[in-house]
C-alpha cells in the first residue's frame, strides 16, 4: 500500500473529524446503512424517522406519488393534506379525487364541502344531487 501527503509531525495524536448528517426528512426512509432514501410511488412518511424504518404502503383509496405526496382516488375525500383515512363519499360521483398539487381531493362543479356533500351558491338540492 502507498501512501501520499506529508506526515504531521507536531501532532501528538491523529486528528478526529466528527461527521454528522442531516437528519432525514419527511417522505425518506431511515435506511439500515443510515442514510436517507426517498420513499417510491406507491409509499410515503409523513412524518422523518429517527431510527431505521420502512416506509408506508399506499392506502388502497389512495393514491401515492411517492415520499409524502398522497391524494384520495375518486370516490374519496378526506380532512387534511395527512390524514391517513380516506373516507367514501356519500355521493362518489362529487368526490373527483385528488393529484400530487391536490392533496385532499376536487369536488364536481356544484359541490363543495365535507365529502363534497353541500351545493355550492345557486345551487339547489334533490336527495343527494345539486343543481
């Protein structure tokens, strides 16, 4: 084995260099080797681990981009942009889903709200339908 550069001399002892990492965000998998992994499609973290984990599996009403980004599929709504219950609307044709700029989901034009349940201004109420 070679080795290159110039011995120090005037050192007693050999140098130590502490090395820290950021920590991970979330949507990235605390990885066995410690390092930070982004989480695929079809998984997802809300939330950055501290110790050596997995990340989530998609929710079978959902749909995940991958690291933290999810959306509900059509025909479901939720609360929040991480809140990990994707609940059925009572009228799934108003519930259009959502995309990866959208994390709670679109409402059919007439209806607004919790599960896009309510009419939007000018609109009137028959059952379930707004008109």
């Amino acid at each position: 084995m070679e080795h290159y550069g110039t011995p120090i001399d005037f050192l007693d002892n050999d140098p130590v260099f502490n090395v820290t990492a950021r920590p991970c965000e979330a949507g990235e998998q605390y990885t066995e080797d410690l390092s930070c992994k982004p989480c695929p499609p079809a998984f997802y973290l809300y939330e950055a681990q501290t110790q050596p984990g997995t990340c989530k599996e998609c929710d079978a009403n959902a749909i995940c981009y991958g690291r933290n980004i999810t959306a509900p599929k059509p025909t479901f709504w939720r609360s929040s942009p991480t809140l990990e219950i994707f609940t059925p609307c009572t009228r799934p044709e108003s519930c259009l889903g959502g995309n990866k700029t959208d994390a709670i989901g679109q409402c059919e034009f007439g209806y607004q709200g919790i599960l896009c349940s309510d009419c939007v201004e000018r609109f009137s109420r028959a059952g379930l339908t707004c008109s």
